[in-house]
C-alpha cells in the first residue's frame, strides 16, 4: 500500500519516473488489487506510455469491472489516439458508475464534440455544470462540517444538497450520521423514513418512522405515512390503526380519511 500511495504522491507531483517505478512495485505487491493496476494505468497515460497503461486498466477491469476510474483512463487514451467513439462507449461506462464525478461529464462532452454530436456536447456541458455546483456545494460543507463535526445542521444540510441530484445512498449516509450525533433530530429519522419508504425499504421506514412518533406524539404525519405502509403490505388491520391515529391527531387531515375510506 505503501508503493501505491508513493506512486500516486509522485505522480500528481509530474514525478512521473519515480511515480511509476513505486506503482510497477505496488502491481508485483498486490497483483490482485484492481486499483492498483489502475493507477499504474495511469502513470504509464502521463508518460504516454499508451499500450502499457491499457493494457493495466483491462487488467484493473477484470477485477473489478465497477472501478469507473479504470474506464475513465481508457476514455481518455482513445479521445488522444483519435478513436472517439470507442472514448465515447469508455466514458459512458464511467459515468454509469459514477454519475456525479464532474470530469467524467466534461470529457464525455469532448468525445460528443469530436464527432460533431454537438446537442449531446451541450447536453453533457449542462451535466458537467450542474455536477460541479453539486460538488462544489458539497466540498463547502464538508469543510464548515469539519469545523464544526458536531453541528446536526451541516450534515442535514448536506443531505439535501445530496438529495436535490438524486444521490440517495449519500443522502443517507449524512442523515444517518445527524441522528447519530443527536438521536432527537426528528426531520432526520422522518427524511430517512421517507427515502426508504421511496425505496421499497419499509421495514427500515417503520423503524424511522416509529422514532419520529416516539419524539413527537402529537403530529399526525408519521401516522399517516406507517398507514400507508401498512396498507401496502396488507396489513390493514395496523393500517387502519395508524390512519385512525393520524385522524385523532388532525381531524382535518382529508388524506387520512380518505385511507380509512379505502380500507
């Protein structure tokens, strides 16, 4: 692991010779380890060494043919060897694999352009555009969170900024660790309830929404939301409890009489 980090270190530094002699070490070290093949892979791109650097991302892919890195490399030494469609098919297997890495946008806008694709271009330069506001957003608040890692607040926030481009598995990740940090943050056990109910994960969904009820008795939405759970399951008999519940608590709440309509 050591040879690989050297090599990485080395490489971003344009110490290309030192760079690889310690990523060639780490591939005879872990010959096994996809990413190391691949950042080898990558050295040999910067020192134009073409055939070599292919030759380890094919090899990185065959152990791990989910490291978008290793298809971004390729990409990248077809755009430069003028074989913009086999580029093309190479980026888009990265992005599929890593839909918010802003790079893999902007030259996948490259390769449309080469070949005079030039609605798809602008498609993927919106894609590019919105993925680095993302990205920068993100950074923003990792920092502020590093700062303050105890603030609930920059986590949710972070969350949303997750949420707002679909990326759910970070979105939970963020407000997993705010009720972590404060098991009383109601929004964040409801917002996981939610996404997990979007998800079809509604035995984790009643748990979230069991501790919203747990923290607030007196709101009739966590109510409704496990009625219609259970509703979705075929529980009515617990549906019809909750529904009743979330009736009590808002007697005015149409969607709640309408569930026990149904039922």
């Amino acid at each position: 692991v050591a040879n690989l980090c050297l090599g990485m270190i080395y490489n971003s530094q344009g110490k290309f010779q030192r760079a690889e002699r310690h990523a060639e070490k780490a591939v005879e070290l872990m010959p096994k380890m996809a990413n190391s093949h691949c950042q080898l892979g990558n050295i040999y791109t910067r020192r134009g060494k073409f055939k070599l650097a292919i030759e380890q991302y094919q090899k990185a892919l065959q152990l791990d043919q989910d490291l978008a890195e290793a298809y971004h490399g390729l990409g990248h030494i077809r755009l430069k060897q003028n074989q913009a469609e086999q580029a093309l098919e190479s980026y888009q297997e990265a992005i599929k694999r890593e839909p918010y890495n802003q790079a893999f946008h902007y030259n996948l806008a490259t390769a449309y352009r080469r070949l005079n694709r030039m609605k798809e271009a602008r498609d993927q330069m919106e894609f590019f555009q919105e993925t680095k506001a993302y990205q920068d957003t993100i950074q923003r608040q990792r920092k502020e969170s590093q700062k303050n890692p105890k603030n609930v607040l920059l986590h949710a926030q972070m969350a949303e900024t997750h949420l707002a481009v679909n990326n759910i598995n970070e979105a939970i990740g963020a407000y997993q660790t705010a009720i972590t940090l404060q098991p009383s943050f109601v929004i964040g056990h409801d917002n996981l309830g939610t996404i997990y109910t979007q998800q079809g994960k509604f035995e984790k969904a009643i748990d979230a929404f069991q501790k919203v009820i747990q923290l607030d008795k007196h709101s009739a939405e966590p109510y409704l939301k496990l009625g219609w759970i259970y509703a979705r399951q075929q529980k009515y008999d617990l549906a019809e409890s909750y529904l009743q519940q979330a009736s009590q608590q808002d007697p005015k709440l149409i969607s709640a009489l309408q569930g026990l309509g149904e039922l």
